[in-house]
C-alpha cells in the first residue's frame, strides 16, 4: 500500500527546475523577452521632454541648437501642440516645415504659423556643429521674434552619448531629450523704432546673442564665434596640418630614399670642394718649395 501512495506522489509531482521545460513554458520565456527587447526598444526610441511647462500657451519661438544627426521633426511628436520647422528653404515632399519668410501671399511662411498661435523652431546655427560647439546664430530668429512679438524659449537637443560613424548613425535613430528652457521677452524692443538699417541690425545681433547665450547656458556648451562652416574649414586644416606633421615625423620610404638622396648629393660636393681645396693647397706648397729652392741654388 504504502509503494502504491508513493507511485501515485511520484506521478503528480511536478518537475525540478533542472528537469526538461516544457513547449508551453518555453513559449512563455520566449513571449517574456519578446515584451522584455519590445520595452527596451521602445524607451530608446523615444524622446524625453524636459521643461514642458514652459511652454506658453500660445505662440512662441523654440531655438534651439544642432547637435543630433536625426531629422528634428521627429521630436515634434513628443510635444502635445503641433510645431514647425522654419527653414530657409523647404525641400519637396518635406513635413512640418515652413519658411523663415515668403514673399509669396499664398505660401504659409513661419510667421503666419505664429500669428495662428501656433510654434515653430528654428536652428539659428545654420548648420550641424562639427565639434559640439555653439556657433553664432543668423539674426532670423531675433527678426522672427520682433516682428511676430512672440517670446523665444531657448532649446537643448541632446542627442544619446554615442560616437564615431556607427555611432552617429545609431543616434539618429534614437530618441534624444529635448530639454526647454525659461522663456525670453523681447517686448521692451516691439515698439522700438529703427532709426536706420545700421542700429536695425545691431538690434539684431544683440538680441540673437542673448538667444544664443541662453542657449549655451542651457546646453553647457562652448560659444564660439564662427558659422559652422567655418568651423568645419579650421578642422579640416587643423586635420591637414595634423597629417603633414605626421608625414614629417614618419616619413615614407620614397621619402626616406629621396632624403638619403639629398645627403649623398650634398657629401659628394662636399668631398668634389674638399679635394679641390686640397689640389690647391699641394699646388701652393709645390710653389713655395720651387721658390726656396731655387734660392737655394743661387746661394
């Protein structure tokens, strides 16, 4: 009786953890790192928003800077108002973007977008920064944010801490943190009159500096005063400088045999001006002795 209980215990136990698994529980773990991988994915590719409550809730400016190799207009989404890109020339079949300034009446240019109470961003960079610098801003933005009579909110892009080629192209595909700052009131300038293009200009540039300055504050990165342009020029010939330096203090074997060249050349006509030097010398003695000589015979 008591071997049958145990036959019977033994047939309704259920199987150690170091015994077979099971299909159905081998679908389970596979389902569970499915969901685990999906999750992961998911949190990379989104994109993290800091200081929303900045914003206004009508229309406002966000400049922000250039560091993420992705398209901006991805990180629109992320946002619960629609936002534009103002660009200086909007390329075909192009999303959320508009025009800096159209002097067409029927295309819809960034400061229409403003005046529906809506928001648009705007790079004042120009361009990508090559060595994650803040480079100086183009005066659009101080003339959009006077003339539309919208506050500025300065923005950070930042992109995830990758890099190298691989990397840049795996960033663009990750999801940065946008990270908006205090809004800037240029209200005591709306009513400013210009009194010439000079002092417009100047109005200009100071008030994108104070854009920019916000912007460094923000970001924590370096100003630099240069387009970023220029600022990949200085690199590639800091880079060509770099190589011929290189080339100097490793020089190749052509090199090396035309040095080697160069020393034999300069010794051999180093030797051709010591052996001359030496005929002339034996020529001299030669004279001097005739002549003592021949005294000598005269004696």
């Amino acid at each position: 009786m008591s071997d049958s209980s145990h036959a019977g215990d033994g047939a309704n136990a259920e199987p150690s953890a170091s015994g077979p698994v099971s299909p159905s529980g081998k679908v389970a773990s596979s389902h569970r790192r499915v969901r685990r991988l999906w999750s992961r994915g998911r949190d990379a590719l989104q994109v993290d928003v800091e200081g929303a409550e900045f914003l206004p809730e009508g229309a406002a400016i966000l400049a922000a800077n250039d560091l993420w190799a992705g398209d901006v207009t991805r990180l629109f989404g992320s946002l619960d108002r629609p936002v534009s890109l103002a660009v200086t020339r909007v390329p075909r079949l192009a999303r959320h973007r508009v025009l800096i300034d159209s002097h067409d009446e029927e295309i819809r240019d960034a400061s229409a977008v403003l005046a529906d109470g809506e928001l648009v961003m705007i790079q004042p960079e120009g361009g990508r920064s090559p060595d994650g610098n803040l480079h100086r801003g183009a005066p659009d933005v101080a003339w959009l944010a006077l003339t539309s009579r919208v506050p500025v909110l300065p923005v950070d892009i930042v992109p995830p801490p990758l890099t190298g080629p691989v990397g840049d192209a795996v960033s663009a595909l990750l999801g940065p943190t946008l990270r908006i700052g205090e809004p800037l009131d240029f209200s005591r300038y709306w009513t400013t009159p210009a009194a010439s293009d000079v002092l417009d200009g100047v109005l200009l540039r100071g008030c994108t500096d104070e854009i920019m300055a916000a912007i460094a504050e923000l970001s924590g990165q370096l100003y630099q005063d240069d387009t970023p342009g220029q600022a990949r020029e200085r690199l590639a010939e800091e880079r060509r400088a770099h190589r011929r330096a290189q080339a100097r203090a490793f020089p190749t074997q052509d090199e090396e045999r035309r040095r080697e060249a160069e020393l034999r050349e300069r010794m051999r006509v180093q030797d051709e001006r010591d052996l001359e030097h030496a005929r002339q010398e034996a020529r001299a003695h030669a004279a001097r002795n005739a002549v003592r000589e021949s005294k000598a015979r005269r004696d």
